[in-house]
C-alpha cells in the first residue's frame, strides 16, 4: 500500500506542477476563448477538471440543479471559484429505469429550454455538452447558427445503451450525423460512439478521473474491522450496483469455511432489503455505513484490503479509480465501463455468473488478486490537456480565431 501512495503521490505531483504552471494574469484572463459546459448537475470528481478548464478558458458553467437522490451534491458550484456558474431554469422528471419487469435505478431526464437564452447572450466561442438529448440539441441549434465547434461528451456504453426506446434512438441518430466533435468516457463509450457511425478521428478518448489529490496522504482507516481480509463494497443501495449478489457470493465461501468481513459503504432504497437479506443467508462479520464524505473515503479505502465491484451497470465507476489509487486490489464486474481498461482479466468477472463471483471472491479473500496499477490512470493534468487543445483546435479550424498565446497548452 505505501507503493500506492508514493505513486498516487507522483501523480498529485505532476498535477500541482501544471497546475501551478496554468496560473494566468487578470489581463491574459481578459483574452481567453470563451466555453460553454452544459451539464445536467455538477459531481465532485468532475471538479477538478472543470476547474482546469477554467484556468485556460473564460467559462462559463450551466446546469439544471442537484438531483434529489444526491443529497450529499449540494452547494458543489460554490467550489469552481474561477467559473461563472449559472442554475437553468426548467423541470427535473424522475423516470424508473426497468430491466427484467423490475425497477433497475431511477434516472432524471433534465429539461432545460432557458439553456438556449444563456447561450445567445453569453456568445461562447466553444460549447460543451454532456449528453445527446434535449440539451444537446440546443447547444448544436447555437453552433449551427453561429459558426462554433459544439463538442459532445460522452459516457454510455452498448451495454449501459442496449434498453434504449425508439425516441432516443431517434434522437441519437440525429445527434450523432449533426455533431462533429465528440469526448468519450474511455474505450468502451469510444465503442458505442463508433456502433452509431461516428469516425474515430472525431473521438476524443480520455478517462473519467477522480482528483488525485485527496489521495495522495496515508491516513488513519475510519473503521477497524477483524476479521481480515475486509472486502469493501462503496456505493447505492439500489439493484443497478449487484449488492445482492455479492451478498450471496460470499454467503457460499463463509458456508465453506471461508473468514473474512464485508463492509458496505452507502445509502439508497435498497438498504433494508439488504440488512435482511444478510440474516436470511445468515452471513456474519457484515458492516453496514452510510455515505461517507468525500473527504473521509481515502480512510474509509484503508480500512479495507480489496475492493469489490459487483456492478450490473455503470458507464465507468470511480470508486475502482479511487481504490487503485489507495493501493486496493480491486475485483470489477465487467459491466462496468473501467474494467479492461483498468484491470487485467483476473480481476474482472461476470456477477450474473454465481460460480465465476464466488471462484473470483476467493482469490480476493486468499489475496490472490493482482496488485492495482495506477499507470493505467490518466491523470486530471493529462484530461484537461488533451480537453484544451482539442476545444482550442476546434476553435482555430471552424472560426480562424487564434488561440490566445498565453494559454496552458502553448507554454
């Protein structure tokens, strides 16, 4: 673990020194390109790359306001000090997710007409969008209309997709013909990307990323848990993230003899059906925990020895990143967007598969399981590189406006 952090330290490293050396003056600010990010909700581990977008743009955030299953979310705009952040005015509508005739996860579609009133009176010379509804189709109106690269940032994967109706495939295929700059998640959202006719060449592939930074210390575990080995699992309690079929994986090993603890970090719907299902498999040694804040879950990591991602779907899944970068060992279901990106098959498996999760939770008990890889991160530093060059590219090509001398990537 102490390697972990030495590396998880040279990444904070790397990211304080281009930090440090993105420092503008207040009359090189007034010369900067000015950008557009249109997001239904601003995440924390988004932040930090919002906030190096900032530092080489005049930016300008606009989003619909915090989700009402996101409670821990709020207030997260009062951090992107060096961002203009406004809440669009509109309608949040709830929508059950269904697979299988039962509830999956609930997701909120965002309406937000007062978007396109921002984007005529800021006049942006880039936009950023994250997603290929309503919102996109806004910011691609704008682009149209006034000559400006519309960028489309991008998560879904062909499995996270493959429930999709007739309406917003529709739509994507409009979307997809009518944008010409797109950013995915990483390779498996490049992949969907490619399944609807966009060229790779129009695909900016970069990672989701958590920030570096609040993991780069050796604190204290926030919990003391025996028996070891101590399997982590962070995350809602809802049917999308697999709880329960870790739950039964483990209550095979512990009928066979097997020692361990199992310590569940989150809060959701699902919580009670859970602390049920524990008695009903009589399991033992199990540590339920709500959310924690961001700022305890470097502790909350050390006080586990693997963490276990049983996910059934997820466009990528930044506790694996954390936990890499905490020096856990990390066994991913592979319908997570990060598993062949981040880890090697030995440490990736199918949850729907009883007999492959328990042969794999074996190995995490044994400590059998390969040791994380932080190189397999992109860093923060390195994604908003790759995001400033392209939009300022981008810029250049459809306007003839030059980039700005003074800006990061020129120096």
């Amino acid at each position: 673990m102490r390697a972990s952090v030495k590396n998880a330290s040279s990444i904070v490293t790397l990211g304080a020194a281009y930090i440090e050396a993105g420092r503008h003056t207040v009359d090189q600010a007034r010369n900067r390109l000015k950008l557009a990010l249109m997001v239904n909700m601003i995440a924390p581990a988004r932040i930090p790359v919002y906030s190096g977008l900032a530092r080489n743009f005049d930016l300008l955030v606009l989003h619909g306001g915090t989700e009402r299953n996101r409670d821990s979310w709020r207030d997260l705009d009062k951090t992107l000090s060096n961002a203009r952040v406004r809440r669009i005015w509109g309608w949040q509508i709830r929508k059950a997710k269904k697979v299988g005739g039962r509830i999956f996860d609930y997701q909120f579609i965002h309406l937000s007409p007062g978007l396109l009133w921002h984007l005529l009176w800021s006049r942006p010379d880039a936009v950023v969008t994250i997603e290929m509804g309503l919102r996109t189709v806004l910011a691609l109106s704008y682009g149209t209309l006034f000559r400006k690269p519309v960028w489309v940032w991008w998560g879904g994967t062909r499995h996270s997709e493959r429930t999709i109706g007739l309406a917003r495939r529709i739509l994507r295929h409009l979307v997809s013909r009518w944008a010409r700059h797109w950013i995915s998640y990483g390779e498996t959202s490049t992949e969907y990307l490619l399944t609807l006719g966009i060229p790779r060449h129009r695909i900016l592939q970069i990672q989701n990323a958590v920030d570096e930074r609040r993991f780069c210390s050796d604190p204290e575990p926030e919990f003391r848990i025996h028996p070891r080995p101590v399997l982590l699992h962070v995350g809602q309690f809802i049917p999308r993230k697999g709880i329960d079929l870790l739950l039964k994986a483990a209550a095979v090993l512990q009928n066979d003899g097997e020692q361990f603890s199992l310590l569940l970090v989150g809060s959701g719907p699902d919580k009670l059906t859970m602390e049920r299902l524990v008695k009903d498999l009589h399991l033992k040694e199990v540590h339920f925990y709500p959310s924690q804040a961001p700022e305890k879950m470097p502790s909350v990591y050390r006080s586990a020895d693997v963490l276990i991602f049983p996910t059934l779907e997820d466009v990528w899944g930044l506790v694996a990143n954390e936990a890499v970068l905490c020096g856990l060992s990390v066994l991913c279901s592979k319908y997570a967007g990060c598993a062949e990106e981040l880890f090697a098959p030995n440490s990736t498996f199918d949850p729907n598969n009883l007999e492959e999760f328990v042969a794999k939770l074996r190995k995490a008990v044994a400590g059998r399981l390969p040791k994380p890889e932080p190189s397999r991160l992109k860093t923060t530093a390195e994604i908003v590189d790759l995001l400033v060059r392209a939009i300022e590219d981008s810029v250049h090509s459809q306007t003839g406006r030059l980039v700005p001398a003074q800006s990061e990537t020129s120096k």
